[in-house]
C-alpha cells in the first residue's frame, strides 16, 4: 500500500495550498508586533475581525485544495489549513517569549487561564478548513448518499467509543509530549521538577509523534476515526493547566526560576502549535493505522 507518485503530487499539493494562503499570504493577520514573538489571541494581536478573515481564507482553502487534489480531495485536501497554520506555529515565537512578558503572579495567572480556551480558536480555523472541504464535496455532487442513513445499532456504545476515544486521545498525546519534548530539566524538592523551553523542532516532534500515537491507538482499538483525536489537540494544553500547574506551584516557579522554566512539557507548547502540529499528527497516524490493517490483511 505504497504511495504513488500521482498521490504524492496531490497530498503536495494540497500542502502547498494551505501553505500559500494561510501560511504566507495570511500571516500579516496573526503577525506579533515582536520579530519574535508568539501567535496568542491572548497577546492581542488577533482581532474579532481578523478571526473571520482566517476562517473565511481557511474555507477557501480547504475548497481549492480539494480540486487540487481530485479525486481524493476528501480525503487529502484537509491538510491544507493545518499546514498553514504549522508555518506560523515554527515561523513565531515560543511560550518563553510571552511568559518573560508576563513575569508577575497576577499575569502568568491571567495568561494560563486565557491558555486555557485558545486552542478552541485555532480548531475552529481548522474546522473551516474542513467545511471547505465538504462543500467543494458537495458541489462536485460526490456526498455520501448513504451518510445519513447511517445507523447506529446501540447509541450508548457508539457514545461510550466517542468518550474513550476522546479521553485516550488526551492522555497519550499528554504522556507522548511529556516524554518526546525534552530540554534541561531540573529537580526541585516542592514541585518535582521543571523543564526548559524546548526547541521549535522538538516540539514538532514531540506533538507529530504523540497524536501520531493516539490517532493510530483509536483507530486501531475503537475503530474511530482522526476527528477524535483533532478535537483532543483542543483539550491537552487545558488539561496540563488543570493538573500541573496548582496555585502554590505557579507562586514557587514564577519565585525562583526564570521564565523559560515551565512545570510541564505541555504548557511550554503554544496553542497554535499544539493544533496545528497535532491535527496533522493524528490525520497521519490514523491512516497509518488504516495502511497496518491492510497489510496485516494481505500479508502471506
């Protein structure tokens, strides 16, 4: 179940897509004033009005990507808006650079909260990317017909499966970036211990692997599809708030250590890149899942 070079072309293509009109074209709307500061809704760089611009360009997006990549634009071209969005997520800065400008208790409270909701921001560009997607789907008359008469035989278990899905999702891409992200860590007898800023490229890493990982478990465990594990790149910075960063371990790390220090690998990750990177992660690893059972299938 090789790639083909056709195939190859238009997964490129796709890319190339979301690359040049989100990635390039729409950059000036999420720009930080900083050379090297972070995307953050949080920071204010992002108004109301330039939130439906990017959606309305992620739409776009998704609709043209989807020709680009016929006959499988349902299937490809939904990696055209994350793609887009990975190019901001390495092109900013880090979350070191907005803790440093936030070095009170007060501020790093108010910026954990606001942490906390963001990610839902950036799934709904990627969200408009896949509406996009579905309408070029439409036009083109290739809908499912047999979609919505689609039957479930015991709704408790389908729900049950979403759950599972959701909540497995969220820990393994927690426990696979706790462990993949890694810098200078230092013990610290009240907290346990903290971590530096890892580098751009680990953090890549780190978030492709881990929801590579929980994409591909889903899958291949609950037979659900990568919607799940998308929908977990949402909640996995929020959840590491919740149970990392407590009132008294953020008054010990904002006393004694710089503010590049973090107590977990998931809070120095910004929300753009957690989504970005993790949507892309976990398209993959459930098409590695689906590659694995064909081959298991066909194996001699």
């Amino acid at each position: 179940m090789e790639l083909s070079w056709p195939m190859k072309l238009r997964i490129a293509a796709a890319v190339g897509c979301g690359i040049v009109l989100i990635g390039i074209l729409a950059w000036p709307l999420a720009a930080p004033p900083e050379p090297f500061g972070p995307v953050l809704v949080f920071a204010g760089v992002i108004s109301l009005t330039d939130v439906i611009i990017l959606a309305l360009l992620a739409l776009a997006a998704g609709f043209v990507a989807y020709f680009l990549s016929w006959p499988y634009g349902r299937e490809i071209a939904i990696l055209a808006v994350p793609s887009g969005l990975a190019v901001w997520a390495v092109r900013c800065g880090n979350m070191a650079a907005i803790t440093q400008l936030n070095p009170t208790l007060a501020q790093r409270k108010e910026l954990l909260a606001s942490l906390k909701w963001e990610p839902a921001l950036w799934l709904v560009i990627v969200a408009a990317g896949f509406a996009g997607v579905l309408a070029a789907n439409t036009v083109c008359g290739r809908a499912k017909a047999g979609a919505s008469k689609e039957k479930f035989k015991s709704e408790p278990k389908m729900y049950l499966n979403v759950i599972i899905a959701l909540v497995a999702s969220v820990l393994i891409a927690q426990f696979g970036i706790t462990i993949f992200a890694r810098d200078a860590r230092l013990f610290d007898r009240q907290i346990d211990s903290v971590m530096a800023q890892p580098a751009a490229g680990q953090i890549v890493f780190a978030v492709l692997l881990s929801f590579g990982i929980a994409a591909f478990a889903v899958k291949k465990f609950l037979n659900a599809g990568y919607i799940w594990p998308i929908i977990a790149s949402g909640l996995v910075t929020g959840f590491a708030i919740m149970a990392n960063v407590k009132p008294d371990t953020l008054q010990h790390l904002v006393a004694h250590y710089p503010s590049a220090f973090f107590p977990n690998a998931v809070t120095s990750i910004l929300p753009v890149q957690m989504v970005a990177f993790g949507t892309l992660g976990s398209i993959a690893g459930y098409w590695m899942a689906v590659r694995y059972d064909f081959w298991r299938k066909h194996a001699s």
